[in-house]
C-alpha cells in the first residue's frame, strides 16, 4: 500500500485555498492602533487590551482599536496588508468581513471607506496573485431597520468590491440576537445578487445554526461548530452540502471549544459536513492559514487527502466571481495531482 506522503511546511503553504472566515477588525495591525491613539494623545488607561479570552472581550478591543482608523491612507494599508500576508499564505482569494459598525470614524460615510479599502486590496492584487471581495456585516444587536438600511446601500452602490451580506457580534445576547429580525435584510440581499453568510454556532447551540441557513438563506456558516450537538442538523448539512467555515484556534483562544484536542472538527468531518479552515482575527490571534491546516493535520491526523478536500470546499464556497473560482480550482487539482 503506497503511503500518503508528509504534509510539511512548504506543501501547506503552496497548496491554494481561498480563506472566507477573516474579518477586517482582527487585521488591523496593533502598531497601527498605538500610533493612532498616540497622534491623539489619548490615555490609554483603562483602553482594552490584547490578548483577549472571550468574545466580549473580542468586541470590546474592536470597537475601541477600529475607531481610532479614520484615515484613508490606514484603511488602504490594512487591506493591502491582508493581500500581502494570503499571498504569502497560499491563500489565492479572500473574502473579508466588515462590520462597519466598529468604524465609529467612517459612520455614514461608508462609501468613503469602501473606496479606501478597494483601493488598498487592488494595489495588492496588481502585487499579488490573490484577490479579495468584501463581505459587509450586520451586528447582530442592530435593529430590523438598520439592517435593511445597509443592505439598501449595498444595492444601490453596487460596488463591484462588495460580494455579500454577512451578521456576526454575540449571538447570545438574548432577544437582542433574535434572528427573524434580520430575514427581510438577508432576503433582500438574495433578491439583489449578493451572496450571504452568517455567523451561528459559535456562542448559539444548533438553533443558530438551523436559523443561519433556514431563515437568513447563508450560503456558508462562520463557525457553526456547535451544530455537532444535534446529530440530524449534521445530517442535514451534510446532504444539503452547506459548508462550515471553522477557526480551530480562534475556538480554542476564545474558549468555545476547551482545547484543539477536543474541537468537534473530525466528528463533523467524519460526518461529512464540508469544512473549510480560517483565521478569523488573524493579527489578533497570531495565526495564519498554513497555520490552521498544521495544527488539525497533526492533531486530528489529516493527511494530504483531506487538507486537499479542506481547499477544495474553501475555494468552492468562496464569493469570488465563477470564472475565478473555476481556474482556482482547476489550479488545485494540478497541485494535488502533480
Ligand atoms: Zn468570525
């Protein structure tokens, strides 16, 4: 029997895959963050700080390190730096995710910042030979109205940039997180072409995720780990080939999951739910693409089969135009079979 060959450090990072899972807020870069508190001499007593352990803790960093952003010129910089550092992953697309409702700087003017961002990620697509679509997100504490009100804008900018709608914050906040209040913005974005995801799953059980892909139509679920609790929802992603897109250590960091030994990766895996394997905040984590796949390659013993399975889903689930999907795909499949 021909043994499968090692998964090392260099066929993970020349293996392409596309990452869906990243948000714009976990990639600004910290140095950033000080010198914009420091050109605004403010006291950064009390400010909240890095590493964060849970995900309020998450959002709190967030809203205060995000509204310091509130030059073009940075935004620029942080989306051409997510380019650069996928390229250099092997990440040949990458959808990101903002909420702008962190950009206290940018509050109605977020066609201002989309040009600014749009501009950063071609600059680094002209370098590179990655792309990038951005993916704008509802929290999940705004209202029906608000919801509808950024899907409205999405519409009528119809920037080419901008693929999708995601949700994302706490989904355990109660009535506050009640999903039926955001179907008409996720059925208006279906009615206007733009793709749709949402996060579930991670701090909601399996409800979440049935009402991500029942009532808000996602496409993909951001996380929806927890889905494992219930053995017929598994069942039906698995049939329904809806994909997971997990950050294992994101998870573990957070303390959705207790340890990587314990994620229910291999379970859902083995059920065969389609996963794909991101950062989600990868500058506040300290992690990278290549990164993830390792750590599930020796912890989960997943060898090249299915770390090629894991970049096929990343790249099939992207919302990358067709046509680019299709050559990212017809790229993987030469690299697996060279
Ligand atoms: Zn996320």
């Amino acid at each position: 029997m021909r043994r499968s060959r090692p998964v090392d450090a260099r066929w993970l990072r020349e293996l392409p895959k596309a990452e869906v899972h990243c948000h714009l807020e976990g990639c600004v870069p910290p140095s950033l963050v000080e010198d914009a508190a420091r050109r605004r001499r403010l006291d950064p007593t009390g400010a909240p700080r890095l590493p964060v352990r849970d995900l309020p803790a998450l959002l709190a960093y967030l809203d205060w390190s995000c509204r310091l952003v509130d030059s073009a010129e940075d935004l620029a910089a942080i989306a051409g730096g997510i380019v650069e550092r996928a390229a250099a992953a092997g990440v040949r697309h990458v959808d990101v995710i903002c909420n702008p409702t962190h950009w206290a700087a940018w509050d109605g003017r977020l066609d201002q910042m989309v040009a600014a961002l749009d501009r950063g990620f071609a600059d680094g697509e002209v370098r590179r030979r990655t792309t990038a679509t951005l993916c704008l997100s509802i929290k999940r504490t705004q209202s029906a109205a608000e919801a509808v009100a950024l899907v409205e804008w999405m519409l009528s900018a119809g920037h080419p940039r901008v693929s999708g709608l995601s949700i994302d914050g706490d989904e355990a906040g109660g009535s506050a997180s009640h999903t039926e209040r955001f179907e008409e913005a996720f059925a208006r974005a279906a009615g206007g072409g733009l793709r749709r995801c949402a996060h579930a799953g991670e701090s909601s059980g399996p409800h979440g995720v049935r009402d991500a892909v029942d009532r808000l139509g996602a496409e993909w679920v951001d996380h929806g780990i927890r889905a494992v609790e219930d053995r017929r929802l598994v069942g039906e992603l698995a049939e329904r080939r809806i994909p997971l897109d997990v950050c294992p250590s994101s998870n573990v960091i957070l303390g959705v999951v207790p340890s990587l030994a314990e994620h229910p990766l291999p379970r859902l895996h083995e059920a065969g739910v389609r996963i794909s394997l991101n950062t989600d905040d990868p500058l506040l984590y300290g992690v990278d693409v290549p990164g993830e796949y390792r750590r599930c390659a020796e912890e989960f013993g997943w060898d090249r089969a299915v770390l090629g399975e894991v970049a096929r889903t990343s790249i099939d689930s992207c919302f990358a135009p067709a046509e680019r999907r299709a050559a990212l795909l017809a790229e993987l499949e030469w690299f697996l079979g060279s």
